[in-house]
C-alpha cells in the first residue's frame, strides 16, 4: 500500500507542477508498476496491477487498455534498471505510454 500510496502523490505532484508533460492517471500507473517490480518483481507487479483493473466495471473499456500498457511499460523500466530520475525523465517522452483512453 505503501508504494500505490506513495505513486499517487509524486504523480499528483508531477501533474501539478508540470501538466503539459506527466498526466496524473498514466504517471501513477507507471510509476506504481516500476516499483512494484523493483520491489516485489515482475510477477507480482503483474499480478497486483492487473487484479486492480479487473476488479473495475468494465475491465476492457479503453481507459483499462491504457493503464494494462502503461503499467507494462513500468514494468519494463524497472527490469531494465532504470532509476526513478529516469524513470521520470521518460515519461514525459516516452511514445510507449498511452496518455489518453483514446
């Protein structure tokens, strides 16, 4: 809970302090992903995000495919060793990160 805690106020901050680049849903869900595998690994991380969509209404509406991707790509810098800095500096960037439910 800590680390869910703890994702949703850096991404509040982010979203608040630079809103053109870090949109609060999708740096949450990054951010929660990339430590959960830091932390705990993969198959947990994987295990835990992916029970927390599946337990919303509609767990295959858009804006469940753009956190599943986002929390892959969480996933993904946090096996590939990334610190939280980069971590950071890539979501503002990264085309792999789905910003809106489109």
């Amino acid at each position: 809970l800590r680390i869910k805690e703890y994702a949703e106020r850096l991404s509040k901050a982010l979203a608040r302090n630079d809103p053109k680049n870090y949109g609060e849903d999708f740096s949450r869900h990054v951010i929660w992903s990339y430590w959960l595998t830091r932390v705990y690994g993969e198959d947990f991380a994987r295990r835990v995000t992916d029970a927390h969509e599946e337990a919303k209404d509609d767990p295959v509406s858009n804006e469940h495919e753009q956190d599943y991707a986002n929390n892959e790509v969480g996933r993904r810098y946090a096996l590939g060793g990334m610190s939280e800095n980069q971590v950071l500096k890539s979501i503002r960037t990264d085309p792999l990160i789905i910003r809106s439910p489109n």
